[in-house]
C-alpha cells in the first residue's frame, strides 16, 4: 500500500507542483523539493483530494519528508 500512496503522490507533485524526476521517501519537502508554504498547501490539498483523507494542522506539522507524508496517508486511510 505505502507504494500506491507514494506514487498518488508523485503524481500530485508532478500535476500540481511541478516535479519532475523520482520522489522517494527519504526526501524533505522544504529543502529537497524546495516548496514553501503556497506549495506544502497546495500539495496538501491535493494529497487528501486524491487520497480522501483529512490532514490536520498536528499532521502537517510533523510531515517533514515525502515518507512521513506516505506514512500519515496510510494512516489515515487505516
């Protein structure tokens, strides 16, 4: 499941962000995929428009890379 997620992602970061190339777990979303805080919005909109989850402020606050936002999903989704 955590690779479905982790590709819903990149497809949402590639749609609506812009990224190209590979997102893997281990990558920062401030300092490796350099958003700031317009496009950690936007990226978190669109994570629970295509995943249908709630991300509250507690979880955005502690997602600091690619793999503790799979992560939140998955539990989310649970």
């Amino acid at each position: 499941m955590g690779t479905d997620i982790l590709n819903g992602i990149a497809e949402v970061a590639r749609e609506h962000l812009g990224w190209e190339g590979p997102l893997t777990g281990d990558m920062r979303l401030v300092e490796d995929l350099r958003l700031d805080s317009v496009r950690l919005l936007t990226l978190a909109a669109e994570v629970e428009n295509r995943f249908r989850v709630v991300l509250s402020e507690t979880d955005e606050a502690a997602i600091v890379t690619v793999g503790d936002l799979v992560e939140t999903v998955r539990r989310k989704l649970g």
